[in-house]
C-alpha cells in the first residue's frame, strides 16, 4: 500500500466505525480530492458525510468547529497546506483556544488533514511545510507520517485524540513510500517518535519526506566513519522529548532535517530543547539543514530542499567537531 | 437607502402597538420587558465599575435591549446561541443565572471559563449559550456549522447568532453566510445595526446602504427590522425560525438600533426601547406604578447580590493556567508548571 | 436564477449580431479574433507539452477567450490589469510578448519571474499586467488597492481584476469589493463564470444564484455579460469603464462562459467564441478562407518560435534563490548560499 | 515624551516630508485610533491621507498592498496584534513573497503597526505577541522598540526601508516608558540592537516592555553577584547577529526573554544561533524565560509575563551552572 491509499483506508475504516465522522473540503467529495486521497469516500458515505465546499478555507474549518461543537467530529481537508492561510485565524484563534477559554466545557475535536512539502515542481505555493506557525500556538497537536503504515495508525489515533490535530501529509511520499499495511483497527500513539536508524555517532531528528533523505545520508555517513541514529518524529508537537533526549545523551551530537525555512522552523526548537536538558552531553555544535530563508522556488526546488547531498557534509562536520 | 423599511410594530408616539403585541401574552410581554430592565441596570452597573477600574472591560448594550432580548425570546430550548460581545441578555434570558455572569466578569474560580477572558461575551453551555471570542466575526461560520450539522441530523435545532454591523465586513460573515446558503443551514443571522462599529459609521463599513440587502448575495432572506421595537424583533425573528423549521434555510435580519449614550440613560427619551416597551405594557394594563416600584427594587437587589458576591470570591490559582490546553497535561507544560511553582516559591508569593 | 438575463449581441446562430458589432472598426474587430486564436493555439500547445510532463502545470482557457480578451480590449494603456491564473491572453493582449510568457511556462532565466514560479499566471510590468499568486482571490483586493490609490491621486485610472466564480467565495472577494464600495475606487471586477470551481459546481458555491447579483451587498453596479460573445464583453467593460470615469464607481460583471473540455477543441461548436466571432466576421465581409490560412500559419509559426526559443533556454542558477527575497542580502542569506555552494560543490554539481 | 507620542511625532513627521505615506486601518481617523497614536494626523492631513477603513484586516493589508504598488507608502494599523491573523494569508503569502516572486520588479514597501503584549489586563486576544509567525516566512523585517527615541527613529527607518516592516509596538509600555526625542528627523537603523546594560557573566535578550524586567533582574543579580549584559534587540529580524555573538563569547552564557509562548518562539532561534557559532564558548546551557505555552490568561496575566521574578532565579542558575 502507498500513503494516499493508506490514508484513504483509515478514513474509511474509521467512517464505517464512527458515524460522527464527516469529511469536507474543496473537491473532496465524487472526484476524492487533488491527490485522490479520498477517493471511493463519497460513494459508501454519500454526499452529507462527504462534502464538496465553497473555495474558503476560513469557511472550511469555521464551519467544522460548529459541527464539532455540534458532536460531529470532522475531518476537513485543506488542499495544499500552502493554502491554511486564510484558514490561520480559525485555527490559531479558535480552534487552538476554544477548550481553554471555556474551561473545559466546549471542545471542538477534529483532524484536519493538509499535503505538505515539495519536490512535485508546485512551486512557492505548493510546497510549503507550516508546521513551526502552528506548534507555536498552544492547544494543538501536530502529526507527520513518514510511511503507510504510521500514517494510517495516526489518523486512526488522531481521529480519536480529544484534541485538534494538524495532520501533515509529505505528498512527495504520497505513492513512493511504500510499505505492509494491516487490513484492521490498529493505532499508532500520538506523541511518540521512532528510532528508525540505531547508531552511536550523532543523532539525526527529521520527519516526512525529509526522512528518507536524512536514512540516506546515514547510509552513506556510516562509510565515512559516522553511524547515525535516525529519528522519525512523527508527532511534531507534543514531541517526544524523551526519545530525542535519550539519543543525544548517548551520541553527543544532534542534527536536525526539515523542508521548511530554516529561522524560526522546528528545528530551532528541537535544538534548543536538546541545549537545555543535553547540554553537558552536547560534544559539538547542535546543526540544522533546513529549508532556505527564501520561498519556495520552482525551477530550482531540488537546491532549496535539505537533500541528502547537503545533509552529508553537516552529519560528517558534527561527527568530528 | 433600505431595500424595504424596516418591520415595525410601533406607533407615532414610538410605542409599540397594543394591538400588534396581543399575539403576545401578557406574560411573555413582562418577562420581555423585565429582562430589558435587568439588562440595562447590570450595564449601568458594570459600566460604573469600569469607571472605578474594578473592571477593565464591558461591551454594554445600553438602547439595544430590545433587539437582543426579542430575538433570544424567539427561540426553543434546544436552539444554540451564539452572541457577539454586547448579547449579554441574551444568555441571561435563556437561563444563566445573574452570578455566573458576575463571576465572569470579575474572572473569578466560578466564573465558567475560570478567569481565563477578559469580560464579554460570557457563556452558558446548559442554556446552549456558545463560548465566543471577542473576534469580530470569527462565531458566524461556527454558528452554521452547529446549524448545518443540527441540518445533518435531522433535528430541528436552529442557531442565532448576532452581531454588529462593524462585523459585516469580516471574511468570516461571507464565509459564514456563504455556507448558510449553499447548505441550507437553519441559521438566523442577527446583525445589530447600531450605526457604528467604534468610530467608524456604518456608510463607510459599506457601500450597500442596508445590511439586510446583503442576504441576496448568499440566497438568504434578508429582512429589516426596528431594533428598538422588541414585539417586533420577537416577531420577525419566530418567522426566521419557522423557516428554520420548515428547510427554508437561513434568514438575515437587520435590526436597526439607536445606541445610547452613557449620559442618556437617566433621560429615557421616547426612542428608548424600554421606554417604548413600558408604554405598550401601559396600554394593556400590564403597567403600574406599584409594578415598576417593586420590579426596579427587585433587580437591584438581585443585580447588587450577584455583584458583591463575584467581587468577594478569588481569581483563580496560579495552576489552573495549565489546563484545558490539551484534555491531558503533557509534559511541556507540566514542566513550565513546575517551574512556575518554583519561581513563585522563591519570589515569596 | 439570474437576476437580469445576460448582455449579449449575439443571434439565434450564437453568432454575433454584426449591427451590434459595428461600433468596432474592422481592425478592433479582427485583432479580437486574432488574439482569441493566439490564446486557443497556444492553450493547445502547452497542454501537449503538459502531457509530455515537460510542462508541469497550466491553467488553460479553452473556450474563455472571448471573456478574457474581450474585457482587456477595454482598457486604455494606463490601466492596471489583475488577472487569475488562466488570463494569460490579457497579458497578451497587452503586449507581453509570446516569448516571454513561453520563459514564464519553462521558468527560464528569461523568465521575469526568474523561474521563480511555476506556470500562471505570468505578469508583464511594461503593461501593468500585476504580479498574481494562484492563491484563489487575494489579487482582489490588490486591483482594488490600485485603483484607490489611483482615485487619491485623481488619476484616471482603472483596474481589471479577473477571476472565477469559485473565487467569489473567498474572504478576498468580500474584503476587496466591499472596501471599492466604500472607497470608490475605479475597480472593474470581472468573474469568469464558467460553472465550476474544480469539481464543485456553481450550486454549490453559493446559494445566490447568479454572481452579479453580488454586487448589491457592495453597493457595486452588477451586470451579467453572454462571455462567449467578445464584443458584448467588450461593450459590457467599456460601460464599466467608462463609470470608473466618471467616478461612478465599481462594477462587478459576471461573464458566463461555457469551457471547453480538451476533446473537443478540435470539433469546434456552435458556441465556441471563436467560431461565433469568425461567423460575425464573416457576415461583416473580413473573413476567408485566405485569411484563414495565413492567419492559422502565422500563429502556429510565431508560437511555436517561442516555445522552441524558451525550451532550449537554461534554467536560473543556484545562487539566484536569495535575489530579491529583501532589496539588500541580509547575513543570514549569505551565509546560506555560501553554503549552498559549498554543498553543490562537495557533491560536485 | 513617551512612546505613543514618540511614534505619532514620527508618522506626521514623515507625512509632512513624503506626501505618498497614508495611514489606514480601524478608527485612526478622526479618534486617532485605540491608543491614540494617530491622534491629530486626520485633523492635518485629511481623510485621503489617514483613512478610516471597513473592520476587514485582510482588506487593509490587501488594499495597502494594492496602494503600494501604486507608489504610495501605506502605514497600516492593525488595532491589536491579535487582530492580525485575518491578514495572515496576505502578510506571508503576498506582502512577504512579492518582490521575490515578481523577480524584484514589483514591491510593496509598507509599515505594518500593531500593538503587541500582556500587561493590560486585555486576556487572550488583546495581548499576544506573534513576531515569530512572522519571522519564520522569509521576506519580512520585525521591529521592536523598547523606548520613545528608538520607537521614532526605527518607525522613520522602517517607512524608509525599501522592504516590508511589521512595526509591533509594546503596548504596555506605550505612556510608561518616558525619554528624550529629538524634535528633527533621525533614523535608528533597522537591523542594529543595542548593549544597554554591559555585563561580564551572562548576556540577555530581550525587547520591547520585557526589556524593562531584564533589567530589574539584571539589578538584583548583580547584587547576586551575576553580572548581566543586557541587550535590546530592537530590530527582531534580521537579527544583529553580531552584537549578540561577541557578546555570547565574552560571558559564555546567554538568555532569551520574550513574552510570546515558548515553544517555537524567537527565543529559539536565538538560543540555536548562539549554539551553532559560539558553542565552543558556551559554558552553561543556554536559558529561556518566556510566555506559557497556553493562551493568554486575563485574571492571571502577571503569572504568564516573564517577569523579573522568574527572570532572576533563570539568571542565577546560568550563572552558577
Ligand atoms: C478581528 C477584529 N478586528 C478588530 C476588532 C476591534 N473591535 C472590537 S469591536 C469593534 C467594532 C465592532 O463594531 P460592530 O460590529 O458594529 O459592533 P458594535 O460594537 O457596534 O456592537 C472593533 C473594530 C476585533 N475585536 N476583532
Ligand atoms: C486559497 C486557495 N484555495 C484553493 C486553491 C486550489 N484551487 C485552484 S483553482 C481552484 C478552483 C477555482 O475555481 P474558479 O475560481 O471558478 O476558477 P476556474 O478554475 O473555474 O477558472 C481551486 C480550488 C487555491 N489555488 N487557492
Ligand atoms: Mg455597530
Ligand atoms: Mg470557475
């Protein structure tokens, strides 16, 4: 099974499971989305379950915090993650708030599922990777499969999360990661990253598409004398400090992958966690290869993202500071 | 520029019609109008609190009694209600009792977002009063998407939602609306149109003279009515609501409403709602001088009750920051929790 | 459901009526033509070239010329044009030259855009032609800003802006039409109704019916144009235009417009734009067969030049990412394309 | 002169100099907006040059974008930074990405305003700081004074600057904090922080009304005997790299103050840039005081505040690591 397919089956499963289900977004319903991913949907569920929309974002995850509040619990989609912005006021000022402003009283529980990241030549707006904008609002969680098999088990365990989570699909990835899918029920935890890659030497977080770029660095570090541990995050925020901690304090280096601009990304984050609770541990510069602080570009998107070419020489310079 | 004048039920001298108002009861027309004395001394009060700077801050609705209170009284049970910030009566009339407000406004343990907003809009989950931000415009779309599911369900639920005119001019009031009308959402979108939204007056918030004109846009009913008539209000917004029922989809009704003044209100003019209402309870002999002398004392004491309680009771503790961010504390914040506790320690508070 | 029945000069045949199109010369008449042909040869070719994968995305207008060229034919030089991602004919028409916009489509070095973007729409400075993201409506109220500004400066001015009727639902459409209400401003608000937003139908876009009706929540003047029909198009925008003049203000014109799918470009029909302007030429004795055939050679010749022109152009360098992402490098830009070169050079590219 | 007036002084200065600069945005007209900071502008330059708008922040900034590309200098107004989300989409998607994306042919220079910070007792959406959401979308400058005569020198650099500013302004410090201005034009460039308090042991960040909690903590610590260089950062981005790393060379430690949530905020972009080039100096783990990762609490704001009482003990403990 690839990624669109595995996704598709968890919509479907857990639509068959939980009436309460909704799903909606831009072209969503008889044609199943951009990339497919909910294809067959609109067929079994019919048209109340599976929404075609008007073209407002805002509109879309407005309207699907009442049908939460409701007792609905919705899944909209946004079609590029490029395009959440008009969307950025629902989420950052309501969505994220609401639990807390009512003092627990009224919660509106949803996943909302967005493609992320380049490397399909979309250019400036359909490539990018927001994540940083959205973990630096308190109350929602983040989630980023890197392979069938998680994104599936996410969902399912996003799905059920009694918070809002912002479910990042690398659509890179979207038919190329391939992988053993079990046909049933089975979640993957919210909240904890896996080691993907043991090894000694330094430790490498990357998440997505970008995953497959930091395992093939590693393959190739480990010829040059630096074993890599590979750490796939797969819940952005909260992310699972432990895991990360626990491999820094054994390899003393930490290197962190990710498509979206460097300043102020993720990564900014990770190290600084890292420099906070590893700091005696830490025997070199913790280092990013990031996304560069510039749009997306489109003739040149394979300079602008952190591929394995560029991730080899950082490993290699962390490895023998 | 109306497309057509507003629906009124009122008379030269600005009363409202006995004769119109007898589909109402002679009940149902008290309590109207007890609800707008209530509303307008409970601002009178908060707003000399703000003055003392006890409180910092309060959307009153001082003239604008009449359209909020009659378009709340318009509504079944098991309706939703979202407000804008000055739509305080309409929560109170669907039962949230005086205290709760008061808590709220002082943001103590018991208010029931445990001090977490700033004063207005409050909440009520029991009377489906929704929490709603002071984000102008932001409630509508969820308003719709509590509508749309009701729709969805097949339950005759419908929603209120008001707002001022300020509002109209938000992406979410088309987006909103928008959605109403394509999905046929049970929806009465109440728009406030007191002229001005702070300093800014309606004519330059748009250049399409009437709010109500803007239904066409979405396929809505678009209707206008006199915001300082409450018999009116109640009646425009039940036949909003019986479209509701009916699948007709959703209804935007413009009331128009001449705020008062802060100095006004010890001179009722003639155009003040209250006013107005009192004079129609006159005319059907629900009015008396005994009736007013005992109902103003009444309030009074219930308003000042609830008052000095919430201003007697605590804000919250200092951990009660960290809940509610998530269903479950996760360790980012049970850290910054710790923390927090530790330097509170060492600062000797 | 539209509110009035859409301007148009056509006849029973869908050809256009040539006493209406007499108030074109015969050269106005013909350049029309011979643009709508420029824009459906060179739509063709870049969908093959699509289908190759050598072009990785087009917004083509197949069918929608006449709403297209027919709108930009109104403006004068100093004119501003917005367009959305299928107006590339607009551009055209005002002179961007076909190989610049081929090194748009290949994002060559040529490219104005640097390569920057991938394909549509292109932008042409020279023209006024404004620089347009694909994000659905955000142009809006750019043109609307331009045309304010222009009302500032009492210039006479105009702005077309284009885009679809899926765009009517976004919060731009509202921001921008309601603040040219407000303002004004000389804005011509063009939506190319062609009944579909990717698979979702008009229906289910708004409950409004008809687009133009839009305009009254703006206070904009609505009007509702036959969009196959390039000179009732151009009649419709050119009244448009001269209110704008006339400091009448803004209007908002709904073009209805029938695509065409890709199959069926090659078995032309009674309502395609083109074959109705060729009848309406025809009947006006400035179309033959001769014509016909230098014409269709010329075309081919010239599009086919840029497109070879552009394909065999190279691609930007590494180091022009950082250009323009401030007017000066600040450090941290320099360091990261140091880096970058240092990188490309370690993997030896 | 305090600061509300320090930045009205340099709007009508500058409107007096350059007759394309508007302002524009809810109720800065005649009333001179909220605070008061456009006060008087309408009375002298009249309703085409200070301009009431409709309540659509996505309209102003769009508009202004349209305005700007006409050649006028728009300053828009954004009332209160929280009212800042609705024009996400047009502040990152278009003002950011315009002259990249137009390959510098065409710009929209403008000055966005905004009142940011707590302190006021505004609770959750009249009191948060989102400098970082901008911050990670390449293209925007972000400037923050701390005091009356930087306030008007950055203002008149920043409606100079050929590039896009958001001008936040630190609302609780708006009448407190009081100082000299010049009465002439004089600019404080862009991109320059300021030592404004030199100190051996630690240095710290911080900016606009948290500067003046550094500074308290700063006082008692040395008493502590924790010598603190404290420097204004002024202009958040791009950052003085420099200033901070000779700094961070000479103390050895480093810690960020901000008001904003922790998590993704700047603090960790800055505690990542001081790693990655001054590790080799670092001897103590680099430090963050900052907002909760909650929303902004009304009843409870000065327990949310990064206040000298939780800054010290975080001084201390850097000190002494
Ligand atoms: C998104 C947003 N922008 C601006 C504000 C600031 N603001 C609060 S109330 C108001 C005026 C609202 O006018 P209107 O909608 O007519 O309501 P009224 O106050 O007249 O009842 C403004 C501009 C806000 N709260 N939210
Ligand atoms: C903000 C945003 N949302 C979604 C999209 C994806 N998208 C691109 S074109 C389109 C449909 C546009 O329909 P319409 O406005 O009618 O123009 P048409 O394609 O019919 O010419 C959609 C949904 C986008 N580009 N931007
Ligand atoms: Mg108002
Ligand atoms: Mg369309």
């Amino acid at each position: 099974m690839n990624m669109v397919e595995a996704i598709n089956d968890a919509l479907r499963q857990e639509m068959r499971r939980d009436g309460r289900v909704v799903v909606l977004g831009e072209d969503v319903g008889k044609v199943g989305g951009v990339f497919r991913v909910t294809q067959g949907l609109w067929d079994e569920f019919g048209d109340e379950r599976v929404i075609d929309t008007p073209l407002s974002e805002s509109g879309i995850i407005g309207t699907a915090i009442g049908m939460a509040l409701y007792g609905l619990v919705p899944v909209p989609e946004i079609q590029f993650a490029d395009f959440i912005y008009p969307a950025y006021d629902q989420i950052v000022s309501e969505l994220a708030k609401l639990r807390w402003r009512s003092g627990g009283e009224y919660t509106a529980k949803m996943v909302v599922r967005a493609p992320v990241g380049g490397g399909i030549r979309g250019g400036l707006y359909h490539s990018q990777s927001p994540e940083a904008s959205f973990i630096h609002v308190a109350g929602l969680k983040v989630v980023c499969p890197s392979n069938p098999y998680d994104a599936k088990g996410l969902l399912l365990a996003a799905i059920r999360d009694p918070d809002p989570v912002l479910f990042f699909e690398p659509k890179r990835i979207y038919r190329a990661a391939r992988g053993e899918v079990p046909e049933g029920d089975y979640t993957v935890p919210v909240g904890k990253a896996a080691v993907v890659r043991a090894g000694k030497d330094v430790t490498v977080l990357a998440w997505g598409a970008m995953l497959y770029e930091a395992l093939a660095a590693a393959d190739q570090a480990v010829k040059q004398g630096a074993d890599c541990e590979v750490i796939d995050l797969r819940t952005l925020w909260p992310v699972d400090i432990e895991t990360i901690v626990e491999s820094v304090e054994k390899t003393g280096r930490v290197l962190v992958v990710h498509e979206a601009p460097r300043t102020c990304g993720l990564g900014a984050e990770l190290i600084t966690l890292v420099s906070e609770r590893a700091f005696v541990h830490l025997q070199a510069p913790p280092a990013r290869v990031c996304g560069l602080d510039t749009p997306f570009p489109y003739a040149l998107e394979m300079e602008y993202l952190p591929l394995a070419h560029r991730i080899l020489p950082a490993i290699i310079e962390t490895a023998t500071f | 520029m109306q497309s057509t004048p507003p629906a009124t039920a009122s008379r030269d001298d600005g009363s409202v019609d006995p004769a119109q108002g007898r589909e109402v009861s002679g009940e149902l027309a008290l309590a109207l109008y007890e609800q707008m004395v209530v509303a307008r001394l409970l601002d009178e009060r908060v707003i000399a609190l703000q003055r003392t700077g006890r409180v910092v801050q309060h959307s009153s609705a001082l003239g604008e009694e009449a359209a909020i209170v009659g378009a709340a009284a318009a509504l079944g049970d098991e309706d939703w209600v979202f407000t804008g910030a000055r739509e305080v009566a309409a929560a109170l009339w669907r039962g949230m009792p005086l205290v709760a407000y008061a808590h709220h406004v002082y943001g103590t343990t018991l208010d029931a977002a445990c001090g977490r907003n700033a004063p207005d809009p409050p909440f009520w989950k029991a009377a489906r009063v929704a929490s709603v931000s002071p984000l102008v415009g932001t409630q509508i779309p969820h308003a719709v998407g509590v509508a749309w599911a009701a729709r969805l369900r097949k339950r005759d639920v419908a929603v209120l939602v008001y707002f001022g005119d300020g509002a109209t001019s938000s992406g979410d009031f088309h987006a909103g609306l928008n959605f109403a009308g394509v999905t046929r959402a049970p929806v009465i979108a109440l728009c406030r149109n007191n002229g001005w939204a702070a300093s800014t007056p309606a004519s330059r918030q748009t250049g399409s003279g009437g709010f109500a004109a803007k239904a066409v846009a979405y396929g809505l009913r678009g209707v206008t009515v006199d915001g300082g008539d409450v018999l009116s209000v109640l009646r425009v917004v039940r036949e909003a609501r019986g479209r509701a029922a009916a699948g007709e989809g959703g209804t935007l009704v413009e009331a128009v409403t001449e705020p008062l003044r802060e100095g006004e209100v010890s001179a009722p003019s003639e155009r003040d709602p209250l006013e107005r209402m009192r004079r129609h309870l006159e005319a059907r002999g629900l009015w008396g001088a005994e009736y007013a002398g005992r109902l103003s004392a009444e309030v009074a004491a219930d308003v000042d009750a609830a008052l000095a309680e919430a201003a007697a009771a605590e804000v919250p503790g200092r951990d009660t920051l960290f809940d509610d961010v998530y269903a479950e504390l996760p360790w980012h914040l049970r850290e910054q929790r710790e923390r927090l506790r530790a330097a509170a320690a060492g600062a000797g508070t």
